[in-house]
C-alpha cells in the first residue's frame, strides 16, 4: 500500500529530483560539523560551535542549506504530512551521500529516532523513511537500531548549550542489534547545532560502535 501510494503521488507531484537553483554545502567548511566558511581555509579548520566540544563521530555532512526550496520541504515534509516531498528530500539526500561518502564502507544507515508518543503523533518518522529510501538506492541496510527514552522538548528556539543539556542520555540502542566494531552512518532532515545526532552517535559508541558519521538533506 505505502508503494503505491508512494508512485500515486510521484505521479500527482512530479517535483524534478535536482535542487539545481538551490545552495549547495561545499567546501570550504568545518571537517567536523561540515558548516561552511567564507575564504580559504585548512583542511582540518574546525568552526566554533566544534571548538573544545566532545564528539562522538567522525564527520557530518549535509547535501544542501536549509532554506529556500530545502527549507520548505523539510517542513512541509516533517510537519504537514506533504508526503509527496519525500521524493526531492530523498533525491538531495543521495546526492549528499554520492558527494561525501562514495567511497566510504558502512554496515548499514541508522535513523535518527522519535519518541514513541510523538511518532504516534506524526504517523510516521521523517528520518526513518529518507534512510529507508536511501538504503534501498545505495544498497545498504536500514537498522532501526536505537530508541528514545526520553521525551524532549522541540530543539527549534533552544540555544546550543539548551539543546545539548536537553538531548542528554535521551537515546539507547535496542537489545537486540549488536553494533560492536560496526560502521554505521546516521540518517536525519536537518543538521543544526549537531546536539541530536551526536546524542545518538553517544549512545552507539558506548555500545561499541568502531564508526559513526552522519549525514543529513540540509545545513541549519
């Protein structure tokens, strides 16, 4: 049923998959958060909001900048049930994958997890369905491999300090997957102060994960 109504809607909605008008991330940029500078810069430049902070993975990198067109899909997508979004959303999110980690060898795309309350809410989970599509593009398992125990409030108008302090122990990896030595890839929308995904990225490392990076459609 999701498939059809997936093709149903590619049919309504032919959005062109290429966000040729759009801005790109491209160097020069943070080699760890991937926040674009102005100038030249060394390779291994680290912005500010990396500066002196703990992170748990390699890299993040992001296909394009949260605004304009990238910006209102991701929130007709994540908030108003605009299903047919998926499509460009997922097209960006590959080409992020194909510009940053071609190369790279991962065992598989962790999503980014909801609360249970709040997915119920939504129906659905926006990180999970851009890693599903993904995956399926790039050939590499989905593994469903963490949850959120704790509910948070919405990061939107937290500060960074605010949005670290309220992702803290909020995620633990399921029982069931064994992620010792694996290489796992995280999948979310947007990449702001980097709090959510490195919360994750925690959970899995202590759980002993060997590699973590992050990818995501769009740069706040």
């Amino acid at each position: 049923m999701r498939r059809w109504l997936d093709s149903l809607l590619d049919l309504i909605y032919p959005e062109p998959p290429s966000a040729g008008e759009l801005r790109a991330v491209a160097e020069p940029f943070c080699h760890v958060c991937g926040e674009p500078f102005a100038g030249e810069l060394n390779p291994l430049s680290v912005c500010g909001n990396c500066r002196g902070r703990e992170w748990f993975i390699g890299m993040a990198r992001a296909a394009y900048r949260s605004e304009g067109g990238v910006r209102d899909a991701l929130h007709g997508f994540k908030y108003n049930q605009q299903f047919h979004r998926l499509r460009s959303l997922s097209a960006w999110l590959r080409e992020g994958f194909e510009r940053f980690y071609r190369d790279a060898e991962y065992d598989a795309l962790v999503p980014v997890p909801l609360y249970p309350l709040r997915r119920r809410e939504r129906g659905y989970n926006q990180s999970a369905e851009l890693a599903a599509r993904l995956g399926k593009a790039v050939g590499l398992p989905v593994w469903d491999a963490l949850r959120r125990v704790k509910k948070t409030r919405t990061q939107t108008r937290l500060r960074r300090s605010e949005r670290m302090k309220n992702l803290r122990a909020a995620f633990a990896v399921r029982e069931k997957f064994d992620v010792r030595g694996r290489r796992l890839l995280i999948i979310d929308d947007v990449f702001t102060t980097g709090a959510t995904i490195n919360a994750c990225a925690r959970a899995l490392r202590r759980a002993g994960a060997a590699r973590l990076d992050a990818l995501t459609v769009a740069r706040g």
